[in-house]
C-alpha cells in the first residue's frame, strides 16, 4: 500500500527554499545517493490516528512516502524505478491539492495564524466530507508562500483513513470526483508508479513561518466511506456474491471473472460472476473431472470432497445438481440490493399531513405513496371526522371497514365529549355530524333472506331492486319491510359511507353523491375487466343474421392471429360490428319474475329465459367496436390462445371499468404503499402523485433462498398415497417450526394452505393471514385469545407464495391499457409455460436471487401488483416503520423484495432456527421443535455459543447467535440455564 523510502546515511530528504518576504526564490529537492525501500501493508494503517502517528514519526527520520507497493521482488535499496511499484488495493486515499484557491474571506495570514482552522474549513468543503469523518492533513513546503509574482494558493496532502480497502479503480473514480471540484488544483501524478510524497518539514532559509505542518482531525469516526454508482456498490461486494444456481442450492462466488477489466467498459452497469452450463446426460468419465473443476472453483467444503471420494453416478449426479450452474457461458448483470430509504415515519407522517390539508381544497385525483405504519389510516380518521363535506372511505375488504367504521365512530364519540363547553351543558343523546356505515353488499351474512334467487336474477341481467324486491311495485317481497339491504339503499343521503373496495363499483350512487373520496389501497385490480369464452362459442346457433357475422369473426380468427391482426383483419366492417353488438344485445332475456314467487321458480324460471344470450360474447363485439373507433392496426382487447389443459383455442377479452362512480368536481385521495401507478394513470390520466419515504427500523429479515416460494410444497399435486404424504409432512414440519418460535408469531399463507394447517394443528401463540387479504390488517388473535397490534409481535414468516403466470398479467393488462401501445406478450414455448426474464438480484450479504420481469413494463407492473405488493403488503402487518420492540422476519423464497435483507438461510438452517438462535445439536432440535425424520439435519456453521439445558449435564450444546442479536434473552427463550460466549 506504501513504501518507505529513507536514505542510506540517515539525511532526511526534504524540499530547500530560498525565500524573501514571502516570496520564493529558489527551490530544490535534496535527494540521497542511494535509497532504503520499506513496504508497509493496510492493516498497519487502518485508522486515521495511526496515520497520523506514522506521518510524524517519518517526519521526524526525515523519510519519505510512495503511495504504490513495492513489488516482491523488487530490490531493497538502489535508485527508484517505476516497474519496481504496482498498484494495490489500499485502506488509505492519498490527494494531493496543489494550489487551490483560499475560499472567500481568507488569505495567507489566515493559513499562517491558523493552519489547523483554515484547512479543516476547506478541506470540508472541497471533499465534500460526511458528518462523520476523519483525517490527517500535511501542509505541501511551498505553502502559504508565492513564486514568481503569484499566489501559490492553498497545497496540501489529504490522507482519509477508508473503512473498507479500496481498489484502484475506485480510487481512480474518487480522483474524477474530486477533480470536478479542484479542476487542476487536484493533482493525480502522484498515482504514477514510484511517485514520491516528502513529509519532512521543508529546509528553509529565513525559517519556516508554521510551527507545525502535519494536522489530525477526527469527528465521530475514524474511517471514511465514499459514495459510489451502483455498479461500484455492486463491485464492493461481488468478491461475496455468488452466481445464482439452481433453485435449491446457494454456491458461493466464482472468482474467475471479477479481476478481467470489463468493468471499464461504459456498457457495465452491474456486476456479476461467470456462470457456465454442462449437459447432465453424460458419462461417469465425461462428468467427474467436470464436477471436480466446478467443485473447486466454488469452493466446495471436505465433506464434499468425502463424498465424491466413495461416489458412484448416482451420487455424482446429485453433486452435480448441487453444484451445476444455469445459462451458457456468459457474463451478466446483478442487480445491487435493495437498501432502506434515508428518513424518518415522522418526517413522512408531516409531509403526508401536510399535503393532504392542500389536495382537499383541489379537486383532482391525488396519489398518496406512503410506507406501511406511516399513519394513513389516522390521517382518514382525522379528516373524515373533521370536514363537513360528505365523505366515502373505501377499504380492501368488509373487515377493513368494520375496523374503520369502529376507529370513525369512536373518534366521533371523543369529539362529542371535547366540543362540549362544560359538563352541566353536555347531552350524551346529541350528535356530532352524520354517522358512518359500512356498505354489505348482499351476500354478507344478515343481508338478503333470498340470496340465491337474487344471484340468479343478477346473473340474468335482471334488476334485483325491481324485479325481486318490488320497488316502485305494488306487490313487494315478503321481506320488504325488514330487509337490511333495502334500508341501506334508503340511508344513502343520511349517512356517511364506508365500502368494500369490490362493489363501489356497483354501487354508484354512493360515490357520486359524495364530496371526498378516500380510498385505502386495494382499488387497482377492480379497474381491470376480462372475460374469455371457448372459441367455438361463435358458432353456436342463436340467430340467422347474428350467426352469420359470428361465422366470419371465427374464421378471421382460426386463421389469424390476434398479435399481428388488425380489426379490419376481421373480415367485418365497423357498420356490421355494430349490428352484431345490436342483435347480441337483443337475445338479453326479459325477466319475467315476481317478489310474490317462491325463490325455487324464481330459480326455474330465470334458467328457461337464459339460453341464447352470451354476456362474453357481448364484450367481444363490444371490444371489436372500440378497437375500430381507434381506427389503429393491431387490436389490444382480444387475444386468442390454445388452452393446453382444455386441448382447445378460447378467446380472451379485456377492457377499462368505467369509474362513473367519481365525479370531476370531487376530491378522490389514495392511500396506497405498493401501487400500480402505471395502472391507475391509465384510468385517471390528470394523477397526482405524492410520495414520501421512511425505513424501517428495529427488524431483522431472513430470507430462505434455496425454498422455491411455491404453495405446491405444503399441497399435494396429485391424489396419490406417496404425494399427500410429502405435503403433509412439510405441513406438520411448519406447523412444529411455528410452535417451537419463541413470543407471538404472525404467518403468512396461501388462503388454501392456511386452511389446511390450521384444520389439522392447534396454534397456541401463532396467527395466520392469507396473501390478498391482509392490506390494512393491524389486529391479530391468536390461538390462546391473546389479541395484538401489528408492532407488537415477536415474529413475521411468509412462505409459500407463486408468482402468477404471465398470461394472468397479461390479461390484466388487457383491461387496464388495451388504449394503448401494442402489448408484448411472452412468447409460448413448444413445451412448458411461458415464464418472465429472470434477473439476478443482490439479496443479502454474499448472496444473489432473482427480480422476475415481464417484457412490457405495463404487464410488468401488474405483475408486482399481484406478487410483489402482497408479499410488501404481508411484510408490512409488522408496522416495521413504527417498531420499538426487535421483530424477526422469515421469507421463504429465493425472489428478491424492496426489503433490505440481514442474512440469507438454507432451508435445513430454518428448520432449526429458534428466534435469532441456530441450534447445531440435532438432539436440541428434536426438544425444541418436535421433530423427527428429515428435519433433524445437522447444520454446518461454526457455532459461537456453548449452553447447559439441565444441571448435571456434561457436554454442552453448540449454538449461533446472530452477533447483533440479544445473546441473554435468546438464550433464556430456549430454555438455557447457563451459557457461554465463544470466541
């Protein structure tokens, strides 16, 4: 990193100057005939305090610094040469300034009366110094002094202690840096191999005007750490990071490409190793010295090496498996991991406060991007309860309402109290303002006594308020009278409404009625209609003219293709588009049904009057017509594709739900953590988005890379014996690594997987969710009827969420922007299923997944919609952002989340992992969790703990412990009666 270079007989070698006034005259350098070379590697130099001290004890000797190494074999004394020094990596950054001019207000005298002052002053503001920082500053000899007429300037050599050892190309980019501040000033000479740095104090005749010329400043810290791009953030930590295997094995990094020099190329924008690819259908001969190569170049442990000493192939070809890599040989990019946001939840609850009192004076449509746990939910209550303009809150589900109607109502109450100007004055039978309701569409329990000779007349097309309740008839339903669902509709204006996200739709006279809209996530996916029928549908007799233009859009459709069709490639004009949308409409049955019949005819009857008309059929010829308005040569809203499983072609269908249930004079708020802003754009084009940001804080996330994330590895894929058997094995090893988790835990779930578990295991300290249906959740009950908060549960672990297939995006999307450009699909492979690009991603420390990506970047952001912000959506039921108790977080997948990630498990590392202990003793996993069988695997990690679990015991039990963890109270949760730390 450095060498010392001093002379053979001890003179110092130093800079000589001849000055008047302060004006130089004459300079030189005095060298020694013959040199002493030194080298000094980083670990002697790893804080700026010991800089300072080797800076003044060469000072001191009179000896000079090379900033390079000396090579091996390089001579220890002689004349100085370049090819005897390389360049290393080094913890110290070494600038030279060389005539940087005084800032504003300051001169020489300043610099003479007060070196230290001056230059800590300009030295922050030219290196554009963290808050914490230190560093040792050597004033150059020629400093504070002019030469042949002009200002010398400020000269100076900066040394910064780094808190990592930092390449050359990095300190060539912190040189680009500081060059864009200093210009010439900064002078990059002395990175030329054998480049000398004097620190001895000059010679000077007439005496030099500083007392000391070698300054150590240090604030809060001793080292300093640079920001870079993310291609050096990602460089940083690729000598960690390993190529992405196969799902179920985590190799380490592959070293072979991470020193070539692609990094310089402006086409790097991140980093990642070489990956190769081998046939596994080969030979015994072909396959072991392969295996042994790739073994070695990942570093494969003894054990390994032990096994493939007594292999046979077979057993070869599990190694293989284990140690094979995806993809050609090729270089990709890894996409650096997700790091916190900079900020506060209460800068972000101000910022939010603040805003939201402005966008309620505009009218518009306003997109609050907030994180989970800011106080959203709060800010509703607070406004709603407030403003005297009639407001709608809408909410994921019937639960999320019921919650909120009971945080309005009792903030009402509150309000009652405080508005009351004495206690004699008070009335407790008064009202403050118009009361809140949640809307029960008519399948809640309670609602509708004939709930399903109402859904049959829905499903016919029919009026449910007219033609089964008798509105506006004479003879009504026999339920009329007493009917929740009937009074709802006559409470309309007299109340104030709160609704499920899934029928604000529906019920439009609620939402147009209203002066301010809040809508608290869950919205987007409302937005998107579709539908699909069987291609041969169209064929079906119904009526002679309608058949005979159904006939031509069948046969436009088995010999075209609807990604290069246009609507003219229909083989209708836009005039017999329109009749067949007029005759489809026609054969919509008139239901002839009375409130006086019982709800068995009612059910016949509507099923005689159904036959001919085909509601898929009608957006198809509603679609088509839109598609030729737009007059463009490709069609977005049909799509037509071979259902494999079915062994038939079908047509799907897209289109926008009209959100007629806003107005343009109303104030429409979202609240959302994870939007689909790309989608709710499209439906509200003048969006205004406002978004603030806060970490969070006091959590500790581990993400299980080599699990699939899969919901198919706790339910059976086929009715055989040996399947269910395997399901429900990995059902009762969750359910047993659930109990044995030390506190109260919350797991996250598929909806059918949950309800498997819990049909089969009792759950004492453990509360589940199901993916899509905890937005906004932040109560949980478990087993023992211990009810908490969100942020006060010990443990979050989600497992078993898939990704959803790319035609499922894609049919989305389809609703959201068939308005729109063109969509690209995945293309449909001859065998298998179409799938998304995969990137490799950083997850943790050492470790890589990957970020799936559709090609359009609108079934792109569906994608995340559904996949993506469920998993964030489950991640925040910890209210991370408000935490002041430590929260454990388990993600069983290898897919990477905007959750910065701690550490990165195996999946037999989790089936042994009690709160923040590892246990290494397979008879400790059997008492602590249950086990038997496969799930009782020894853990290889050198353990850091040792532990007693009963007196008289001899041998201890080994554990690990995470280093930032409480080592007290975990072990207290496993039930240790004594520990020690193991260094």
């Amino acid at each position: 990193m450095f060498t010392i270079a001093s002379s053979w007989d001890q003179r110092p070698i130093a800079k000589r100057l001849k000055v008047d006034g302060d004006r130089i005259v004459a300079d030189q350098t005095v060298w020694p005939s013959r040199m002493l070379f030194q080298s000094v590697r980083s670990h002697e130099l790893d804080s700026a305090a010991k800089i300072y001290a080797f800076l003044c004890h060469h000072a001191e000797r009179g000896n000079a610094l090379i900033p390079t190494s000396r090579k091996d074999d390089a001579p220890l004394n002689g004349e100085r040469r370049g090819d005897d020094f390389e360049r290393v990596a080094t913890s110290v950054y070494v600038c030279e300034v060389d005539g940087a001019p005084f800032l504003d207000g300051y001169t020489r005298e300043n610099l003479i009366r007060d070196p230290e002052g001056v230059l800590d002053k300009h030295i922050r503001h030219y290196h554009n110094l963290p808050e914490k920082y230190s560093y040792v500053a050597v004033l150059s000899s020629s400093a504070g002094f002019s030469k042949d007429g002009e200002a010398i300037g400020l000269r100076y050599h900066l040394y910064l202690a780094l808190y990592r050892p930092y390449q050359p190309h990095e300190i060539d980019y912190i040189d680009e840096i500081h060059g864009r501040v200093l210009g010439e000033a900064c002078d990059t000479s002395i990175r030329n191999l054998g480049q000398f740095l004097l620190v001895a104090p000059p010679i000077i005749d007439g005496g030099d005007p500083f007392k000391q010329r070698i300054f150590y400043s240090a604030r809060e810290s001793e080292h300093v750490a640079f920001r870079f791009p993310p291609e050096f953030e990602t460089l940083e930590k690729a000598a960690t990071m390993p190529t992405r295997g196969t799902s179920f094995a985590m190799p380490r990094l592959n070293k072979d490409a991470f020193d070539s020099e692609s990094y310089r190329s402006e086409a790097v924008q991140y980093w990642v190793a070489r990956t190769r690819w081998h046939d596994p259908k080969m030979t015994w001969a072909e396959a072991y010295p392969l295996l042994v190569a790739e073994m070695e170049r990942v570093g494969a442990s003894a054990d390994a090496w032990k096994r493939l000493g007594g292999a046979d192939l077979s057993e070869a070809a599990r190694m293989w498996r284990q140690f094979k890599f995806r993809d050609s040989d090729r270089t990709g990019w890894c996409l650096p991991r997700y790091i916190e946001p900079a900020g506060s939840v209460d800068e972000a609850y101000a910022g939010m406060e603040r805003e939201l009192e402005r966008v309620l004076e505009t009218p518009g449509h306003h997109l609050f991007k907030l994180p989970l746990g800011v106080g959203k939910s709060h800010q509703i209550v607070e406004k709603a309860t407030r403003e005297s303009r009639n407001t709608v809150i809408m909410a994921p589900s019937i639960e999320r309402c019921e919650e909120m109607q009971e945080r309005l109502n009792a903030e009402e109450e509150k309000r009652r109290y405080l508005d009351q100007t004495s206690w004699e004055d008070f009335d407790p039978e008064s009202e403050v303002g118009v009361p809140f309701e949640v809307w029960r569409g008519r399948s809640q329990p309670g609602m509708c006594a004939r709930r399903e000779a109402a859904e049959a007349v829905f499903a016919a097309g029919g009026s449910v308020y007219k033609d089964l309740c008798g509105h506006g008839q004479d003879i009504k339903c026999p339920f009329f009278a007493k009917c929740r669902h009937v009074q709802q509709y006559e409470m309309i204006g007299h109340r104030r409404w709160i609704v499920p996200s899934n029928t604000l739709t529906q019920e439009r006279r609620i939402g147009n009625e209203a002066e301010v809209v809040f809508i608290d996530e869950g919205i987007t996916n409302h937005l998107a209609g579709g539908t699909s029928f069987k291609l041969s549908a169209l064929l079906k007799p119904r009526h002679p003219r309608l058949d005979e233009l159904s006939r031509r859009a069948h046969a436009a459709l088995v010999d075209g293709d609807t990604e290069t069709m246009s609507p003219r490639d229909f083989g209708l004009t836009r005039a017999e588009i329109a009749e067949a949308l007029d005759l489809e409409l026609s054969l919509k049955p008139v239901v002839m049904v009375s409130p006086a019949m019982d709800d068995d005819t009612i059910i016949q009857e509507v099923s005689r009057t159904s036959g001919r008309y085909h509601p898929a059929l009608y957006r198809f010829w509603k679609q088509l017509l839109a598609e030729c308005n737009l007059d463009r040569d490709y069609v977005n809203a049909i799509h037509k594709y071979y259902a494999r499983d079915q062994k038939e072609w079908k047509v799907r269908v897209g289109w926008q739900v009209e959100a007629d249930f806003l107005n343009d004079q109303q104030v429409v708020v979202f609240f959302d953590a994870t939007p689909n802003e790309m989608a709710l754009r499209a439906h509200f084009p003048d969006l205004e988005t406002i978004e603030f940001n806060a970490p969070n804080r006091n959590v500790h996330v581990a993400q299980v890379l080599n699990m699939s994330g899969r919901k198919n590895q706790f339910l059976a894929r086929e009715e055989r014996q040996k399947e269910l058997e395997r399901a429900y094995a990995n059902r009762e090893g969750l359910a047993k690594w659930l109990n044995g988790q030390p506190g109260y835990t919350v797991c996250i779930l598929p909806k059918d997987v949950r309800e498997l578990i819990e049909a089969e295991h009792e759950f004492p300290h453990v509360a589940f969710g199901h993916y899509g249906a905890v937005q906004g959740q932040d109560e949980w009950t478990f087993g023992n009827g211990v009810t908490m908060k969100g942020a006060e549960v010990d443990c979050l672990a989600q497992f078993g969420r898939s990704a959803p297939p790319t035609w499922d995006v894609e049919a989305i999307a389809m609703g959201h922007f068939w308005r729109g450009e063109k969509l690209v699909r995945v293309p449909v492979p001859e065998s298998g299923i179409p799938w998304y690009d995969q990137r490799e991603k950083a997850i943790a420390e050492g470790y890589a997944g990957y970020e799936l990506r559709h090609p359009d970047e609108r079934a792109d952001s569906v994608a995340r919609d559904i996949w993506h912000a469920s998993q964030l959506q489950a991640f925040g039921r910890g209210r991370a952002t408000r935490r002041s108790k430590p929260l454990r977080v388990f993600i069983g997948h290898f897919l990477a989340l905007d959750v910065e990630v701690a550490e990165a498990l195996e999946e037999r590392e989790l089936m042994a992992r009690c709160g923040d202990v590892l246990l290494l003793s397979p008879p400790e996993i059997e008492r602590v969790f249950g086990y038997s069988g496969r799930f009782v695997e020894r853990v290889k990690r050198a353990a850091n703990v040792k532990y007693w679990v009963r007196e008289g015991q001899t041998q201890p039990y080994r554990a690990w412990v995470r280093e930032d963890g409480d080592l007290d109270a975990a072990m207290v949760e496993i039930g240790a009666l004594r520990w020690e730390k193991r260094c």
